[in-house]
C-alpha cells in the first residue's frame, strides 16, 4: 500500500480555520490542542479517505486511527489477528466463512454486520468507483466483471461475496490463496456505513469510521482534529483524548517545532538532524527497523526505458551507485543498503532473502559504465531523479545517489535531481504518467509477507505499479506462489519471481528503512510499530 507507501478536497470544505505557525507546527490552542490531546506530523492525504483508495502513508495514519478491520496487525510483531472477525474458515484456502464479532458499531451507532463488509468490498472494486486499491479484490469471484481490464463493467456486485446472515459472509476466490486472511488487516478491507452510500459527499466531508478515533476537523494545508471516541468497543482504548496532525512541508521545521515546544511527536527526523537527536532528546528518540524500503522506479510507459537492453542501463545505475557510502554518511545508519526487494523485517519465514540482488546491487564504478554503454547510453545522455522535496530528507539523498552515478561514470552531469514541491503534487504527476526518468519510489508493506512486497509493485498492472512495468514470467511465478497452499511451498516461488525482477531491474533497491521519531517530555508509552507508524492509541499525555 502504502506508497511511501498524500490531497483531500471535500475534507477541508466543513473544516474549521487554525491558527498556525511556520507550516503548521505550532497553533493557539496549546501543543496538542488540549488537556490530554498530542500533536504529531503529517502530511495531507493524496485523496479522499476512502479505505479502497488510500495507498500512502499519510493517509494510512488516519484510516488507522478511524478504522478497524477483520485483523489488525499486531504493533509489535506485524502478525496478523483477529479483530472484528470471530472466525475466518476454509477447508481448500478458495472458499472462505467470516462470521463478524457482534456489539460493534460505528461511532455513529449503526452496526458493524457482515454487509457493512461486503458492500465496502463490492464499493472498492467497481471500475466505476475508480478506486486506488481496487487490486486487493481481485481474486475474489467476479472481479473481471466488475473491474475487466477493458471495457465497461458487466456486473456491479462480486460473485464471490454472499451475504449469509447478519453477521456471517462467504468469500469465493477465483484461485487458491492460503495467505488470503492475513491480508483482511489492510485498510482497504475496512467496513464502511451505510451513510458512506447514501451520503457519499456528506461522509467524504467528515469521514465515519468504527476505530478508536473520530475526525473533528480537517484543514488542508494545516491539521486535521482527532478525537478519542468514547464509546469505542475495542479493547485497544485510546490512551489519550486526541491526536492533532498537523502538516509540515519540511521535517526540519517540524523537528525545529519540537525541539521548541510546539510539537509532541514528529515521526520524520530529518537526516541533518541525525547527528544531534540523540544529544537533544537523550531517551525520547526511537529508532527501530521496519517493513520499509526504498527504490528507484522507472517508467516503461516511455519507450526510453522500456527497449532491448534497457536492462542493462538499470543494472549500470545500480552499480553506480555506493548505498554503504550513503547509508553511513547521510542517514547515520538508520537505512541499510539493499540487498533485495523485500525487508529484513519479514525474516526469512516470511521470504527475506539476504543477497538476492547478487552483485548487481554491489558498489561497481568500471562495471557500471560498460553496462550502461552496453545498454545503448543513458536516455538523452542524462537521468533526472525525480523526488518529493517536502518529507523524508529526499534532497540530500538523491543529491548523494547523483553523486555516486557522476563519479562512476565520469560525467558530473549524468544525473540530477528533479525535486517536486509536495507529495501530492508527485503522486499526481507519477498517477499521470509523466515522469520521464527514474523517480523515488518505496513500500511501507501491508502485511508481512513476501508477496506483499512484489505483487502490488511489479505484477502486470498492479494498483502500485506506478511504472507500468510488465513481465510474464513475473506473473505467472505470483499465480503460482499464491495458489499455494501451504506458505513454506509458496515463499521459493515468490523468491523465483523477484529473481525475475533482479535480472531485468525492475527497480533499483537502495535501502531498508529504519522508523524514527522524536517526542516531547508531556508523552509517555511512545512507540512505533513495524510499519514505523507510531501507535497513537498506546500514546500517554502528561
């Protein structure tokens, strides 16, 4: 999902005005907005908060605040666990009976049933809808006719989901997928009222969810108000009154805003702050691995990249590039270089395979330029990285990466930098499809498993396959994996089809992750989970 994995319209139209200082860090109502409420950093959404069409983090944070699903994954082992789903049953891991806990609602009292699932479900995947994670439905039954890859739609509803009663549903899958269930925590899987259907534009303006939180306010640009809602039935309680996000376009400002008292939590430390976060906030500064990883995508929608031996440019530029050299310097050893696609947060039950990128992810200068000339020169005699300038410390990295590709190639005009001005306005150019040359790219998994890693990225018109790249023998190797019954079965195939990724270079693997963040002295019980979003609900104030 989440693209890292950010804009929302209606949101902002019933939103109260704030007072805020620098952008955004800062406002008049006190650090958090109020007696036992914490502000934290953030970015505004890409879109709407619709669960089936956020794939970023930003919004991610949100929807997991306002939002419970069948599973949660658990904050501090990623596994997935039963939250609304009393019971998931299979007898061939193709047909599946979900029966849905009773006593839950939603925060404005309507009933949590097995069709407030389903008709989420149906709603995400409809071509009509236009959906962003639409693709998470689609080994449910009947997807090719509510979503066919050309064409109108000849259904409106999945096959595949029955409603039983009204707490009990039926999924049919259109192949075997044994890992099915533990996909159920991702957002996209969220049940929705009935007002989100019969009120969209209402509830577009001030989203309703069944989590611990609701959303009081929204200002694009600004913040956005959460509130700790009482009546939640869960046993994961908000430990604090409210969350105030508030938007930052530069993580220096939000660490300066820390560091002087008008923020709580940031969690982006900025990479020229990491030589000081210890020294300034001592035991409030968390830095922990997780399920993330960052790349170099490509677009092979443009012919450039997408001819014979292109392959070999990608490769050249990998090996161009000193990911030690840049993980030590710039981030501190909070990133470790690359040696696969995935995450070493998965372990290797989960298909972690460290080395599988072989030497085409080793620091090579005289292998890199025979590569690149044996591919036919870079395209246009240059590379542009194109990047978000307003979070995660982009600039200073791909200044680095140019660096590193001018001094293996001789040539200190190879490669630049293309900053963007937002995450929004990146996202919107790369949902365009106008990107020209490499662009920053990473995954903030889903769930930990291996196939999250891959299929969402790489297979053949993927919800996140943002470079429309496209493989066969990729595809058909995921069908396999996933028709697996019996997981350690499935993990070498899913190994086998990165293994197809490496030799074209799909993309160009530069680090995993670490999540970091700093707090304030008013917070207690701070923590990030795998997939270095911070636990909110678990946050003490005072």
């Amino acid at each position: 999902m989440r693209g890292t994995t950010h804009a929302l319209g209606a949101v902002g139209a019933v939103a109260v005005a704030l007072a805020a200082t620098g952008c955004g860090g800062g406002g008049s109502s006190g650090v958090g907005g109020g007696p036992g409420v914490l502000s934290s950093s953030w970015g505004d959404p890409q879109n709407p908060l619709e669960p089936s069409n956020t794939n970023e983090v930003q919004g991610g944070k949100v929807l997991d605040m306002v939002f419970r699903g069948l599973k949660r994954y658990d904050p501090k082992t990623a596994q997935a666990k039963d939250m609304l789903a009393q019971s998931i049953e299979t007898k061939d891991s193709q047909n599946f009976t979900i029966k849905v806990k009773g006593g839950w609602t939603f925060s404005n009292g309507e009933k949590v049933t097995a069709r407030s699932f389903v008709d989420a479900w149906n709603y995400g995947a409809s071509l009509k809808n236009n959906q962003k994670n639409a693709y998470f439905f689609r080994y449910i039954d009947g997807y090719d006719k509510v979503h066919p890859d050309s064409g109108s739609q000849s259904a409106e509803i999945l096959s595949g989901l029955k409603v039983v009663d009204d707490r009990t549903f039926t999924v049919k899958l259109n192949q075997k997928f044994s890992s099915f269930p533990d996909t159920l925590g991702y957002a996209a899987f969220d049940p929705l009222p009935r007002t989100f259907f019969t009120d969209h534009s209402a509830w577009l303006s001030k989203p309703v969810g069944n989590g611990p939180y609701t959303i009081e306010s929204y200002t694009k640009g600004s913040q956005m108000v959460l509130k700790k809602w009482d009546g939640y039935p869960g046993s994961d309680k908000a430990q604090n009154s409210g969350v105030t996000l508030k938007v930052y376009t530069d993580p220096n400002t939000a660490y300066t805003d820390l560091m002087s008292g008008n923020l709580d939590l940031t969690d982006d430390v900025p990479a020229a702050q990491l030589k000081n976060v210890k020294s300034d906030l001592g035991g409030r500064y968390i830095n922990t691995p997780a399920g993330i990883i960052q790349t170099l995508a490509f677009p092979y929608y443009d012919p450039a990249w997408n001819k014979p031996g292109s392959e070999k440019v990608r490769t050249g530029l990998s090996m161009a590039i000193d990911r030690k050299q840049i993980t030590d310097t710039i981030f501190r050893k909070t990133r470790t270089a690359a040696t696969d696609w995935t995450s070493p947060v998965l372990g290797t039950a989960g298909g972690f395979k460290e080395g599988l990128c072989g030497s085409a992810c080793d620091y090579n200068p005289s292998q890199a330029k025979k590569l690149i000339q044996e591919g036919g020169g870079l395209p246009g005699g240059q590379v542009k990285i194109t990047y978000n300038a307003d979070t995660g410390s982009h600039r200073e990295w791909v200044d680095a990466v140019c660096n590193s590709i001018n001094n293996a190639l001789g040539n200190d005009k190879a490669c630049v930098g293309n900053p963007v001005g937002t995450f929004a306005d990146f996202r919107n150019q790369i949902g365009q499809h106008k990107m020209s040359g490499p662009f920053r790219a990473g995954w903030q998994m889903d769930y930990p498993l291996i196939q999250n890693f891959l299929q969402p990225l790489y297979y053949t018109n993927a919800s996140s396959n943002d470079g429309k790249w496209s493989n066969k023998d990729f595809d058909k190797l995921v069908d396999r994996a996933n028709a697996e019954t019996d997981t350690a079965k499935a993990i070498p195939l899913f190994q086998q089809a990165e293994g197809v990724v490496r030799d074209n270079m799909a993309a160009i693997p530069l680090w995993y992750q670490n999540g970091t963040a700093g707090y304030s002295e008013r917070l207690s019980h701070v923590a990030l989970n795998p997939f270095s979003v911070p636990v909110y609900d678990e946050i003490k104030v005072g």
